[in-house]
RNA sequence: GCCAAUGUAGCUCAGAGGUAGAGCACUUCCUUGGUAAGGAAGAGGUCACGGGUUCAAUUCCCGUCAUUGGCUCCA
C-alpha cells in the first residue's frame, strides 16, 4: 500500500496510508479527539473529515473551537433543518441554507403551507428526533445532467437556478437520512454531533437578494454540540438585550427621537450631552497633545463642492435633496462629510513641506440619507457627529502619522476598556489595479507604511485584500465588547482622491508644487455609534470620569436636606459631580432608585455622618463600604478618575 | 427603499364592535426613617395619524407615519 506523509499544526509528521482519511489520522491519536473532530483543513482547504486524504498534506483537525469547525457544523445543521422542514412540509422548495457568524439560515418557499414562528418547537424537535440518527453526510459527485434531472423531478426552481450557473464537473450532493441538497460542504461526519438546536426567527429574504425576485421565509437557528452550550447562548442573547443601548439610553436618560424631529435624528438628553461632551474633552486634549489643530466649517456646502470632491456624482441621487436659495437659486448640501471643508481650510493658505502634516480636526456633524429600513438607535442615523480629522502629509510621512494615529486609537480604546479587538488593513485586489485612483507607487508605499504601521504598534492585524476603498488603503479597528460582540469603530484611511481633485499642494525643499496625502480618521467612528457601543460594553456603568453623575448623597430623613445640600456644595467644588436624593423616602428606597440608575457612589448622610464628619459609602452594584472622612472620599475619586483617564504621550 | 410584525397613560404592558385598565413613575397628605420598594388619596389617554364600513370603531378594512426584526445599502 501507498504511504503518505500528514504534517500536522505541531509540525510532527505521520506515515499513513493513501486514502486515509482526516478521521482516521484523529482516531489513531486519540479517540477523544476522533469524537470531536467536525470537519479537516488539509493543505489550508476546509474538507469534510471523512474525504480520503491522496497526496502529501498539511492536517489541521477542526473542532468545535475553530470557527471553521463551528461553521461546518452549523451549515450541515442547515441540511438537518432542510430535512426536517421536508418531512414536515412535503412540497416545499428550498433556497439556499448557509452558515452565518453566529448558526445559520435556509431560505424556504413554503407554497401553499401556513408557516409562523409558532411551529418552531415542532421543528425543533424533528431535527433533534433526526439528529439522534446518527445519519453520515454522504459526499457525492455527481454530473450536471443529473443534478438537473434530479431536481427538475423534485420541482425546485431555486436549485435549478444555482446548478445552471455550476460547471459540469464541480457539483456535488450531500446526502443526510433521506435528504439531499446541492452542496459544495464540507459537512461534519454525521448529525449526531448535533445535540441542541433552537430556531431564533424568521424573516422575509428575497431569492438572491433581489427585490425583483420572490420572497422567501428565510428561518435563522443555531445549534451546538452541548446542551449547556446552548442555554449559555440563550442567556447571552438576553444579556444583549438588557444592555441594549436604546433601552439604557431610555432608562438613564441619555438620548430620545422624536417623529416630529424627524426620524434617524437623534435627541440627546441633559445626560447624554454631558457623557458625550466629557468623551470630546478628552479626546481633544489627547488631540492638542498629538497635534491636531481644531477648525470648524459649516454644516451646509455648495454643490460645487462635493461636485468637486466627487460625492455629488457618487451619492447625490441617495442624498437629502438640496436646499436653494431664494434669490439666487444656488444650491447646497447638507454636509455628508467634513472632508471637501478641510480640503478648503488646507487650500487657504499655500503650504511648505515644513508645514506638514497639517491635521486639522473638527468634531462635525453630517447628514446622511440613510433608507429608512436601516436606521437603528443611535448605531445607524442620519444625522451624527464623527470626530473626524484630516491630516494632510508627504507620502513618505504616511507611516509616521498611521503610527501616531494608532497610539491615539489604542489610549482611547485603554481608557474606556476596550480590551479585546484587532485591525483590519484593507488593501488594493491583487488581481486588477485598475479600479483605483493614485499612482501603483504611491499605493505600494501606503499599503507597506499601514502595514508597517501595525506591525511597529504591535496590534494583532489581518490583511484583507480587495477591501480598500477606490481612493486609498486604510485601517479599521475592531472590538469585541463585553459580552463578545464585534464591532467597527475606529478607521483611518489613506485618500489619494480628494488631494487631486481639490489640486491641493505644497512646496517641497526642491521649489517644486508636490502633491500632499490626505489621511482621514476617526478613533470613535461618530459620537452616535460609540455612545451606543459603550453603553452596551458597560451596561450603563459607565466609567466614573464619564458617567453623568457620580456621587448621590441620600439624607436619612429630611432633617438632614440641608446639610447634604451642603455637603454637596463642597463636592461639587471638588470638581465632583453630586446631587442629593432630597425626596421623602425611606433610606432603603432611596438606596435601590439610586442603585438603578447606576450612580457609582451613594453617601448615605445622617445624624453620625454629621457629627463625625464622616460619610458613609456605598458603591454601585459591591454595597457598603464603610465610613471615611470626607475629604479622604474626595481624594479618593479624584484619585480614580485621574486613574481611569490616564495620561497620553502623544 | 422592500417584506413582515407592532403602535393603548411618562415607562412596561393587559383589554374588547357599545364612553378605557394594571403596575411603576408623577402630585398631595401622613410618616422622619440607617444600606435594594412605608402608607393613603389624586391627577394623567383624540387608544400613532387620516379615511372607510357600521346605529356605534380605540377594536374591522384601506392609506400614511413611526418603531422593531430581516433584506438591500452604508462616502
């Protein structure tokens, strides 16, 4: 018999024989392993672990921990559902059923059937009944001709659809029990690995994301190989909806719409506009540090522009419309982005290489079309705040100004407890140069200084290419809070556009006219979204240097109103934000209203408070703290809120 | 923008073809208290808006607006 050799992650080598499968390789290491094994990377291809291996390969084994694991699993749960939704819909016609980041969907023409959200359990329980077949996925491949013919007896359109555009010679089946789909795989080794699943929703999705088309009822779930995985997941699922950061900002008062304002137009409450104006305090602190310099450019612009920019052409159909004058009948925009100002502010003067970079930075408030059907609290609206900054430099100064940028991004993501996130360099697609503006060097020198960029800073980056924008390369962060959500926040993003067509330029040191670069970026993204991803991160905790109030004093009984009034007074001279809880209330009252508005410290303030000269502590959300004298508790905030914010080197 | 669901008091929600309900919040009074809900009384609604059906519509139908979940989009 032929032997092979399997290099596995470890770099240790295997002699087997030709023709064994990744399974197998895994048994023969242990048969602990061989149970979890969900699907093989061999030779960097994710395949079904059962494939026989031919040739020499590298061997990585898939489990439940690799999200190339995870998704095998959840897109052969796709089929289990498939199948279960056949045997209880006989007729229906299938659409497609991929894996998503979080389970996976199938896309489903029920015909004639009534299908609601009601039948959920029932389906539920049939892929459980099926799953504990133990039924092998079963790889087939098959000719065009007869996929054809096999679906045309089955009476599925939709399959048809996708086989025609599939070349003879690549099409595979995958059968499970008594079904079959059309199916490229991989698929884990039977469906016994799946041990809990729950159908989250249902949801219009039209055939191929073409409003043209049909629409489907695409129904969402999850499964997992553990029941406990699941009740985890379901617990998660509400612990993102208590943080929610519409019905947060709704409890603690931070921001509101209203329809006669407009949709997509967010409110911001008295505390919301004291959050959010302590986080542009100290990022323009951190700016001044950093040498941005502040400007500020209207919220409305001629035409002629963003005609000039090239946003009229690109977005102009998708805006709001323009506004006229009366007289002269000229027309301007509401502002989408800050960026053709800056050009403007940049072009008032002529600049010297010593000049640069000039980074000009401005806290400015656009106004975006954004279709109705995606407006989302404050993460999608239509009019926010980005703390945009342009900074214009030498393509030889690209790499330096990235780098300074990231160390801006990275001491805002310490201060507020962002502790898990990578970056993303979207670069040029390798395969055609063509669709981007700039010179092929310049890009080069761009994409390397990113790169370079991260690499120097440390940050744990992926590349992914064909993800730049026509203009220019650029770096985008993203987080995952606290409860393991991802999210985009900040970018920074090379331009090469903008500079050529506002013809912006600058003397160098050989009396020539140079053309500068522009890097735009923004650590929070907009003030909307990163309130709302904050808000989600803490749950309304907000950090003691941000939240809007810190300190309730709570009098025992009214007697003592005004010495807390007092006592406040001298708080608040300590640059302590404090207030005191003078209703008629009972102390534990006062104590719980107070707990659920998430006030960091409560003083509880009475006849031995008084007399000691002493205040009583109670933290949110820990209880009592016991007593200290009050010029210590002062020192003692003070103290964490210089903790909490830190110090930036620039 | 498209599909679907939803829209009742400040908030969370119940309700039914015949003049609208609860809890919390709010106001007043009683109570003056020591670490997560003291007691009583009161006030508060054009049942999203506009049409239609009906003797009668907040309830049924249509449209509009908004919200939610998706789809598509995101300079």
């Amino acid at each position: 018999m032929e032997k092979i050799t399997i290099t596995l992650p470890d770099g240790s080598k295997r002699e087997v024989e030709k023709g064994t499968s990744a399974l197998d390789v895994a048994k023969s290491i242990s048969e602990g392993l061989a149970r979890n094994v969900l699907a093989a990377e061999v030779n960097g291809e994710v395949r079904d672990a059962t494939r026989p291996i031919d040739d020499d390969a590298t061997l990585k084994l898939l489990t439940w921990n690799d999200d190339d694991g995870k998704s095998t699993m959840w897109h052969s749960s796709a089929h289990l559902l498939a199948e279960a939704l056949e045997e209880l819909y006989p007729g229906i016609k299938l659409g497609i059923g991929p894996p998503i980041e979080n389970g996976f969907y199938y896309d489903v023409d029920f015909g004639d059937h009534e299908f609601s959200s009601d039948d959920f359990k029932k389906i539920e329980q049939k892929m459980l009944e099926l799953a504990k077949e133990k039924n092998e996925y079963q790889r087939q491949e098959i000719s065009k001709q007869d996929a054809l013919d096999y679906y045309n007896k089955k009476g599925d359109e939709y399959k048809l659809e996708l086989i025609n555009d599939l070349n003879d010679g690549e099409i595979t089946f995958y059968t499970q029990g008594n079904f079959t789909d059309l199916c490229r795989g991989p698929h884990i080794p039977n469906t016994g690995f799946i041990k809990a699943a729950k159908l989250l929703s249902t949801a219009g999705a039209y055939w191929r994301g073409d409003e043209n088309n049909k629409m489907l009822t695409r129904i969402y779930g999850i499964t997992f190989p553990k029941k406990k995985e699941l009740t985890e997941y379901l617990e998660q699922l509400e612990e993102a909806k208590k943080r929610d950061h519409r019905k947060i900002g709704k409890e603690l008062g931070l921001f509101t719409f209203s329809e006669k304002v407009g949709q997509g137009l967010p409110l911001w409450l008295p505390k919301g506009a004291a959050l959010r104006e302590r986080l542009e305090q100290f990022l323009k602190r951190a700016q001044k540090i950093a040498g941005y310099e502040p400007v500020i450019t209207p919220h409305i612009g001629h035409k002629d522009l963003y005609v000039t920019s090239g946003h009229y052409a690109k977005y102009g159909e998708d805006s709001f419309k323009p506004i006229d004058t009366p007289n002269e009948g000229e027309e301007f925009l509401l502002k989408p982005m800050n960026c053709p100002h800056h050009c403007e502010v940049y072009k008032s003067e002529p600049k010297s290489y010593r000049d640069l970079p000039v980074r000009y930075a401005e806290f400015g408030t656009v106004y975006r079309y954004e279709q109705s059907g995606e407006l989302h609290g404050l993460t999608r609206v239509r009019g926010f705040t980005q703390d945009d900054a342009h900074i214009f430099c030498t393509p030889d100064q690209v790499k330096d100004e990235f780098k300074k940028v990231i160390d801006l991004v990275l001491y805002i993501f310490k201060t507020l407890d962002f502790k898990d996130f990578t970056a993303q360099v979207s670069v040029r697609d390798p395969k055609d140069h063509s669709k981007y503006i700039g010179s092929e060097e310049n890009w080069e020198k761009a994409e390397q200084s990113i790169i370079e960029a991260a690499k120097e800073k440390e940050l744990n980056y992926v590349i992914e290419e064909d993800e730049a924008a026509f203009y220019g390369p650029k770096l985008d962060f993203m987080v995952r809070d606290a409860i393991g959500r991802k999210w985009q926040l900040g970018t920074i993003q090379v331009d090469y556009n903008l500079p050529e067509r506002f013809e912006l330029e600058f003397t160098g040191s050989d009396n020539q006219k140079h053309r500068p670069v522009m890097i735009h970026r923004a650590p929070f993204g907009s003030m909307e979204r990163f309130v709302a991803v904050l808000t989600e991160h803490c749950a309304g905790n907000f950090p003691m240097w941000l939240t809007p109030e810190q300190v309730a004093i709570l009098p025992v009984s009214e007697k003592y109103n005004e010495a807390a009034e007092e006592l406040s007074k001298k708080l608040n001279n300590s640059d302590i934000r404090a207030l005191v809880d003078d209703r008629n209330e009972k102390i534990g009252r006062k104590i719980r209203d107070n707990e659920l508005k998430k006030i960091p410290y409560m003083l509880i303030y009475g006849e031995k408070e008084i007399e000691s000269q002493s205040l009583a502590v109670r933290k949110h959300g820990e209880g009592d703290l016991g007593t200290m004298p009050v010029d210590k508790f002062i020192e003692h905030v003070q103290n964490e809120v210089q903790e909490q914010t830190g110090t930036f080197n620039g």
